[in-house]
C-alpha cells in the first residue's frame, strides 16, 4: 500500500513510461507466487517465528534499496531511464523472493492456535493486523512526502519492518515442534486439487486480479479525473505532487473500512466464509461502479468505503475457507498456496490494468473488474461448499513431489 502512494508519483517525476509501474508489481508479484508455498513448507519445518522474521528482513531490504535508487535517480546521477526502470525493479523483487514469507507463517502460526470454530473470526483478527498498516500508511505517506520528500515514507517503513523482524525473532513464542510428520495421500494429488481447497484458490486469484487492477489503476484515475475537472492544479515549484494528500486521504478511508469490516463486523455477524466470499465480491461491483460514476472528492472516497468493505469480507472468507479444509499438520501448506493466491492475479493486473487504461478506455479496468467480480460472486454460490477435514485424514503429497 505505501509503495502503491509513492511508486505513480515516482513515476511521473523520473518521466519514466507508466507501464514500468505495472511491470515493477508484476515481476515481484510472480516471484511472490512461486515463493509462497516454498515458505509455507519451509514454516512446517524451521517454525512459524524464524520464517516470519526471514520474510521482514526481505522487505526491510528491499524497501531500503528501492528508496535508494530513487533518490540517487532523482538526484540526476543516473539518467538512462531504462538502468533506472532496472534497479528499481530489482530492488522491488527482493520483496517478492523473501517477503513472500512473512504471510504464510503467520496465518499457520494463528491456525495453529485456533479451532476451527473461531478460525473465520481470528484469520479476520489476522488479516485485520495487516489492514491496520494499510489504513495508517497512505496517510501517513502523504504527510511525509508533503512536509520531507517523496521518498521519505519508504525509509520510514523500511526502519518500522527492520523494528518489527526484529521482535518477531526474539520475542514471537513458538511453542509448537517445527518438525511435523508428513503423509502421502492415497490419491497422491497437490493439497491444491483438493476439492475442498481448490474453490477457495480459485477465488483467491480472481480476487487478486480484480485487486491489483482496481488497486493499481485508482490513483492514476482519480488524478487524472481531478485534474480534467479543475480540482488540482499543474505541478509546480511549491507543489510538485498535487494531489498526493487527497490520494492519501481517499485510500485511508478504504483501509479504515477494511479494518472496521475486519475487526467489527466479522466478530458480530458471524457469517460463513461462503457469505462473506459472495457479499465482498458484490460491494466490490459497487466500488467499481462508482468509482468511474462521478470525478469528485467525495465519490472516489465513497468508492474506497465501499472496496475496503468488499475487501474486508471477502480475503478472509476465502482464507478461512481454506483453512478450514485442512486439519492442524497442513496448515503451513495450504497458507503457502492462500498466500501465492493473493499474488498470482498481480503478476498480469498492474501491467493489464495500466495498459487497458491508457490504450482502451479510462474506465476500462473498472468495467473489466466489475464483470470479473459478477462472475466471482456467482462461483462463491455454487461452488464454495465448506469441508472440514479432521487431523487424522490429510490429505498432502509427499515432499518430494511438487504441490
């Protein structure tokens, strides 16, 4: 979400092509698929604590390298754009490579510690953990790159991750033995093929394309739209993002909403992961709608309202979904492939979404998400029927063969 402030701003100042935004999020975000599962084996294995902490020292890294090769370029000491494109592209990857790792650790690590009657609610309670960052970063960026530089909120995060991976190795408790027993299944399928796992996955990447397109595509469309209409003015001196304190505001309001779905709705309505599969896809259609209704201020932050609501649902319905289709040894597996879920739409969206923006129609992405999410809703209604597989029926593949 912070780079998702700084990175179109970025953009425009180096004068790079909009489409290397796309590509910066593609590439990290298909390492980050191939990853995940990778971590979430590993986390069986080493323990949900190391593999955590590996994961933000991934990030810490990666954060610090892309905010240094942005301000070195700048700064004007490297000019050839497409060396620059390059650097920061690396430097993003790192992220997709090892930050991969912090998810699935920690949705096994809760799994761990839950029964499957309270799981929806405390994956929710999880899942709102991540949101609580979401809501205070965009605000937060848009101060700092106002009042310091725009690439002050990077080192900032990157100083905050380093902070946070360090309390995770020294004082996160692992009490569960990282070496767990693995069985082969009589069918000898992925844990992916599972018919009870595999509705929920299948959801998860539409998820996260819709996501990726409407999450990437927003800032540019609401500048732009603002913009058309008088509401910002033309760069200048004094200002030179215009526009970056609104775009803050605006996706706040989405992350607030998320947390409020997250951490108070959930608990209090109790619904099923089903439910909240279906309801989330049908705000989203909503967001989509509205945002490409009316270019004011106060619609696109309705808009958010409404995307951080669907979002707030509908992650942890399929999440839950999966898990809870899989008994206690499985835990670390099945977050690993919930986890390449969310990112595998965001290897085609950004470039997508970008590409369809500037070459088809403004509101293209949008109408494209929406119709995406119509059809999600309608898959959820027939196809996401809960399982529930005790601990001594696994279903997982040996770990030699590839899931």
């Amino acid at each position: 979400m912070l780079i998702t402030s700084v990175l179109p701003l970025l953009v425009r100042r180096l004068e790079l092509p909009a489409w290397t935004a796309g590509a910066i999020f593609s590439l990290s975000a298909f390492l980050w698929v191939v990853t995940s599962p990778f971590w979430g084996k590993k986390s069986n294995r080493w323990g949900r604590r190391k593999v955590a902490a590996l994961g933000m020292a991934g990030f810490t890294i990666s954060m610090f390298l892309f905010g240094t090769v942005g301000l070195i370029s700048l700064s004007g000491f490297i000019t050839f754009w497409p060396l620059v494109f390059f650097l920061l592209l690396s430097s993003r990857s790192l992220f997709g490579l090892f930050g991969s790792g912090t998810n699935p650790a920690a949705q096994a690590y809760v799994a761990d510690r839950t029964e499957a009657k309270n799981r929806t609610e405390e994956i929710a309670t999880l899942t709102s953990g991540f949101t609580f960052g979401t809501a205070i970063g965009p605000s937060l960026a848009g101060v700092l790159i106002d009042q310091v530089h725009l690439l002050a909120p990077v080192y900032v995060i990157s100083i905050v991750a380093c902070v946070i991976g360090l309390t995770i190795w020294f004082t996160l408790p692992e009490h569960r033995e990282p070496e767990i027993k693995v069985v082969k299944s009589d069918e000898g399928k992925g844990l992916w093929r599972a018919p009870g796992v595999m509705p929920f996955l299948i959801y998860g990447v539409g998820l996260s394309l819709v996501s990726g397109v409407m999450l990437q595509t927003f800032p540019y469309f609401m500048l732009d739209r603002l913009h058309e209409t008088g509401y910002l003015p033309d760069p200048s001196p004094q200002n030179e993002n215009p526009g970056a304190q609104e775009l803050g505001i605006v996706m706040t309001l989405g992350a607030l909403a998320t947390l409020t779905a997250q951490l108070a709705l959930i608990p209090r309505l109790k619904l099923s992961p089903k439910t909240l599969m279906i309801s989330g896809a049908c705000l989203l259609v909503g967001s989509a709608v509205l945002t490409i209704s009316l270019p004011t201020l106060a619609v696109f932050g309705m808009a958010q309202i409404l995307y951080g609501i669907g979002q707030g649902f509908s992650r942890p319905g399929f999440t839950s979904g999966a898990s809870l289709a899989v008994g206690t040894t499985l835990q670390g597996n099945v977050a690993g492939l919930v986890t390449a879920a969310n990112g595998m739409g965001f290897v085609a969206s950004p470039i997508f979404g970008l590409w369809a923006y500037e070459n088809v129609h403004q509101a293209a992405p949008f109408v494209f998400s929406g119709c995406v999410l119509v059809l999600m809703a309608v898959f959820a209604f027939f196809k996401a029927t809960q399982t529930y597989a005790p601990d001594e029926s696994e279903v997982i593949v040996s770990e030699d063969e590839d899931d």
